[in-house]
C-alpha cells in the first residue's frame, strides 16, 4: 500500500566549482511505476542565498522544506544577521533525525542536498535520510538515478572546475541517469549559486511523445 500512496523517485546533484556551486535536479515524482507529475519542483529556495534539492518521499521533503525555510526566518528575526550555511544544514540535519524517528505507516525517508553562499564563501552539505550531516567538497548526488550520474561525475570532474563547465557537467550527469533510471524523467532544473547569488541558469521539459 505504501508504494500506491507516495511519490519517490529521483536524480539530484550538487557540484562544488571554484566560482560558485551547481545544484541540479529532473523533474519526475513516481508512485511504483507509475508516473505521478511530470513537473515536480526537487530544487527550492530557502533564503536569497541558499537552496536545497529533494529527494526520497515527496510529502516528508516538502513539508521538510517549508519547516527549515520558516525555522531560518525566526532565527534571521531573533538574532538579524543571516544565518551561515553551515548552521542551517545542521538544523536541517536535526528535523530530517527526529523526523525518521517518528512512528508512521509511510517511513519519512527525505534526502537533501543543501547550498549556498554566506561570508565565508559557497557550501555544499548533503542530509542523509537518516539525519547525518557531510560537507561536500567535490560532488553529491542523490536519488535512484544517482547510480548513473556518478558515473560521469567521478570520470570529468576536476577540482578547478568553473561554474559554467559545472552546470554542463550536471546536465550531462541527469542525461546519463535519465537513459537509464525509469523514475527520473520528464524535465531539467539547473541552478547556480555564486557572488551574485541564486540563478536558474536551465529548465527544460523533456517529451517523449511520438508523432506521425
């Protein structure tokens, strides 16, 4: 019954650049197999300078995400600086704990990539299903398709990599995923964050329709 009732299914990735961060994600939420939204948002902005991507039961990463983003506008109010990166990743860590602790009939299993830019420069931190927290310092993926997007990741990254040659990086990393991984699908989310701050820099629909 479980597997008729949620949504699951994805590829998400972070990227560490020398000039910024990529956060990159599809666009396909699955319930067994079927497809159950074409369009499913994965990346979503939390402050003008940080991000998180979604992956794993779609309910839980949603409400997930509306806690954190609320959590971080009390603490900005309370204290009136911003809050570090590092300091939201670890709160986010704390709520994703308690969250798989709890008693349910659908296992809350939500994972997270989180990023963005603050004084000390850009970060990536994953939160792992079961609340642990790990800085980044390459590259992450996420999801059922990360199996395959690893696969490019760890043969063409390199350390001196630019923001731009990351966001085709990432693409190239969802397009290997999306041949193999039949619950990542349907569309491309790219975004970067840099100095400049938070940028879409792709989103596309991806059709498989045929025509005569």
């Amino acid at each position: 019954m479980e597997q008729n009732i949620t949504k699951h299914g994805t590829t998400t990735m972070g990227i560490v650049c020398k000039d910024g961060i990529v956060l990159a994600a599809d666009r396909r939420a699955t319930s067994a197999n079927y497809i159950m939204d074409k369009r499913a948002k994965k990346i979503y902005e939390i402050t003008p300078n940080m991000a998180v991507t979604i992956a794993g039961v779609a309910s839980d990463a949603q409400l997930l995400v509306k806690l954190i983003k609320a959590e971080l506008n009390l603490v900005k109010i309370r204290t009136g600086r911003d809050v570090t990166v590092k300091e939201s990743a670890n709160l986010l860590a704390g709520i994703v704990y308690q969250n798989i602790r709890k008693m349910s009939m659908i296992p809350g299993i939500s994972h997270f990539i989180v990023g963005g830019k603050d004084k000390l420069g850009t970060h990536i931190y994953e939160v792992f299903p079961d609340g642990t927290l790990s800085d980044i310092t390459d590259y992450i993926s996420s999801g059922s398709g990360s199996v395959m997007a690893y696969g490019v990741l760890e043969t063409l990254y390199n350390e001196d990599i630019t923001v731009d040659e990351g966001v085709k990086l990432a693409v190239k990393g969802l397009n290997a995923a999306l041949q193999r991984d039949s619950a990542s699908g349907s569309g491309i989310d790219v975004m970067t964050i840099t100095d400049k701050g938070i940028e879409r820099v792709v989103s596309k629909d991806l059709y498989s329709r045929v025509e005569i």
